[in-house]
C-alpha cells in the first residue's frame, strides 16, 4: 500500500484538476452538462484512480488503476483539443494542461514499468 498523498504524480494529476475546473468555469452555461461535466469528470477520475490503486493490495492491483487513469488521461486530452476546436478555450490556456496531461503519462508509464519489476 503506498501513501498516495506523497505520489509526485498524484500531486501533478490534482494539479491538472485545479486547472481543468478554472479552464471550464468560461465554457458557456449550454455546456454545464455536456463538455464541462466531462472534461471535469476525467480530470478527477485521473487522481482518483491513482489514489484507489494506491489503496489496494497488490502491484498488480495498483497497476491496474494506473492504467485506468492513463485512459481518462487521454479522454482528458481529446476533450480539452475539443474544447480548443470549439473556440471555447485558447492555445494559451490549453497548452500548459496538455504539457502537464503529458508529463503525467509519461510518470504513469515509469511507475507501472517499476511497479511491474517488483
């Protein structure tokens, strides 16, 4: 069982949530239940999922989990270009999320590489 608060990539993905919420907070009030409750939903499911694997049992069980949040890393993604082809957000406030989406994928690769070593 790991502490997930002290996950370096738990704290990045919590992160990329902060910025995700002040992102959508400008999306028009037409999107409340469409683009905006998604695009939340799967930046919170990114650190959730790493801190239930964090939780569980086993490695493999942790491996699991991170492999779900690497999904919701790249549902983030598709919906943030989305957001941008939408002209609902810019190239400026789009690209620092994209680069931390990035770093954090890349983290969640090394992690389940050395979880798998152990």
């Amino acid at each position: 069982m790991h502490k997930f608060k002290d996950l370096k990539i738990w704290q990045k993905a919590m992160g990329i949530t902060e910025a995700v919420y002040k992102l959508s907070s400008s999306f028009p009030k037409e999107e409340k239940y469409g683009l905006t409750t998604q695009i939340r939903r799967s930046a919170v499911s990114i650190a959730s999922n790493i801190a239930e694997g964090a939780g569980r049992n086993s490695n493999k069980e942790f491996i699991y989990f991170l492999s779900i949040a690497n999904g919701s890393s790249f549902e983030l993604l598709t919906q943030i270009y989305l957001s941008k082809r939408l002209n609902l957000s810019s190239e400026e406030e789009t690209k620092p999320i994209i680069n931390q989406i990035s770093e954090v994928c890349n983290m969640n690769y090394s992690l389940q590489k050395s979880l798998t070593k152990t």
